[in-house]
C-alpha cells in the first residue's frame, strides 16, 4: 500500500504495472540506486494508483507514470526522464533526455518494450 499522503508529501510517485516482469527488474534496480529512498513507489495493484495519479487503470496500465511532488504526471519515457532528476547522478540521463530528438525516440523504445516484454492481458 501507499504510504498514506502525508508521509509521500514532498515526495515523487512511481506507479508501475506488478504483473510486469520487466518492470519488477527496474523496480529492484531502481530501490538499489535510489538509496535516500527518496521516490514512493507504488504498483499498479494498489487501489490509490488511480487516485494520485489521477488517470483510470486502463491508462495506467499502458505505461509507468511518476506523480511529481507538485502533482504533475508523467507517462512512459517522459515520466523516465523526470524520475532521473530525483536520483544521484540521474542529472545526466535526465540532461540526455532533454536533446531534442531523443524523448521521441525513448518513446518509441519505451512502447516497443511494452508491448514485447509486458504483460499479456485479456
């Protein structure tokens, strides 16, 4: 369960698909380098996900959202990019990210990587 609002104020939310094995890798890679845990991370499953992220289930399910602490949402390779800028040394992806051309392509990645290597759902 998400940590209740008060205790994720100030705080970036990653929301993420649980049933996603390649997002569970990244979720596991991104808990070692997030070492203040500073980002809440928060699965697709919890009930709150829709909620904070202020999109229905069937859009959350389509990519990985971060929830900036002033509210704003981010999907796919953007909500990547703006996950970057919480984590030590993350300045330079996120920087990486901002060159124009580069988040189009991310997108394409990120969609390719989706539809191959997410979860198959009814």
């Amino acid at each position: 369960m998400l940590a209740r609002p008060h205790r994720a104020a100030g705080r970036p939310i990653l929301i993420y698909d649980d049933q996603c094995a390649f997002c569970r890798r990244w979720v596991r890679r991104l808990k070692r380098w997030d070492r203040a845990d500073v980002i809440v991370l928060l699965p697709l499953a919890d009930p709150e996900a829709p909620l904070v992220a202020r999109r229905d289930t069937a859009a959350l399910r389509r990519a990985a959202h971060l929830v900036r602490p002033d509210g704003t949402v981010f999907a796919g390779a953007a909500a990547a990019r703006e996950l970057f800028g919480f984590l030590p040394l993350g300045w330079i992806l996120r920087a990486a990210m901002r060159i124009p051309g580069v988040l189009p392509v991310a997108e394409m990645v990120y969609a390719w990587i989706a539809r191959t290597w997410g979860p198959v759902r009814p």
